[in-house]
C-alpha cells in the first residue's frame, strides 16, 4: 500500500508507510550514521541487551501487559538496548542510563507503558518509543504500529511491521 492513503475512524487522512522485510539491513545504514554523528559528538550509541535482559523483558511483557515480545523488537534489543538521538527515543528493556551519562536515562518498555496504560485511552497501545508530540506504538485494534500524536492519538503514520516504524524513527532523527 506504499502511497496510498488510509482514513481512519475519524475520516483523516494517514499515510501508510511501505512495508519493510523483517531484518537489520533495513535500518543497519540508518544506525550507522547516527553512531558516526554521535561519535563526531562524542556521544555514544546505547549498548546492545544481554539475552538474559530480553528474556526477562518477555516475561515481564506478557505478564503485565498481556504482549507478546515480537522478533524485530528483540533484534534491535541485541543491537542497542534503547535508543535516544535529537530528541527520538525507543525505550529499553528497563529504565537506563544514557550511554555515556550517569543522570539522564531511557525509560524502560515495561514502566512506559505501565505508565500510560494509567490512562483508559491509551490502554488500547503499546508504547516503544517518543519525540515532542509523538508516541510510537502497536496499536492492539488495529493490529498495525503507528506514530501517533501523544494528545488526541490521531495517527499520523501506520507500518506493518515493528522495523518499518524504527526505520521511520531512525530517518526522522537525522534531519
């Protein structure tokens, strides 16, 4: 559906974003220049999840939130446990520092959405990440990942799959 335009219950147009095959290569290109900004910066990517981190994620993940940790989720994990670059973050598998920095920290998976799950109307989503007004999430209806506005969650972007939304995130932070 790549340049066609969806509505939604309420009648606005969303953007559906093409589909991208379930693997790194996808992104890989994307991360790597984001490690060489950082790095000219003197910043740091965030290091990847211990397979015992992930495995706990899962548990947690099914227990209190009823979700079933997908596969492309626990492979960016394995690359970096969290994501935070010019103001775009994708949660890690707990609250965790900035890679580099001991007093700003990623929020975890499981306490973000724990968090917004507080709210009735965000119950229907899981949360993977943020920027200023926008949320990333998996929209449990729908059964679609989408960029939505953090006050009304009107969608502004959907994507098939879990990659199709990082690689957004991913492009969307470096302009």
């Amino acid at each position: 559906m790549a340049g066609k335009i969806a509505h939604n219950s309420d009648a606005k147009k969303v953007k559906w974003c093409a589909p991208i095959t379930s693997n790194v290569s996808s992104y890989k290109a994307l991360l790597e220049k984001i490690a060489k900004s950082n790095a000219s910066r003197g910043h740091q990517m965030q290091p990847p999840a211990s397979e015992k981190e992930i495995e706990l994620l899962r548990k947690e993940s099914k227990s209190k939130l009823g979700y079933a940790l997908g596969k492309e989720h626990e492979i960016f994990l394995r690359l970096h446990n969290g994501f935070n670059f010019n103001g775009y973050s994708i949660y890690a598998t707990k609250i965790s520092p900035i890679a580099g920095y001991n007093d700003r920290f990623i929020d975890g998976f499981i306490e973000a959405n724990l968090q917004y799950h507080e709210a009735e109307g965000f119950r229907k989503y899981i949360f993977f990440g943020q920027t200023g007004g926008a949320l990333y999430v998996y929209d449990k209806t729908s059964k679609v990942f989408a960029e939505i506005d953090s006050v009304s969650t009107d969608a502004y972007e959907k994507f098939k799959t879990f990659d199709g939304m990082v690689t957004h995130i991913l492009k969307l932070s470096l302009m």
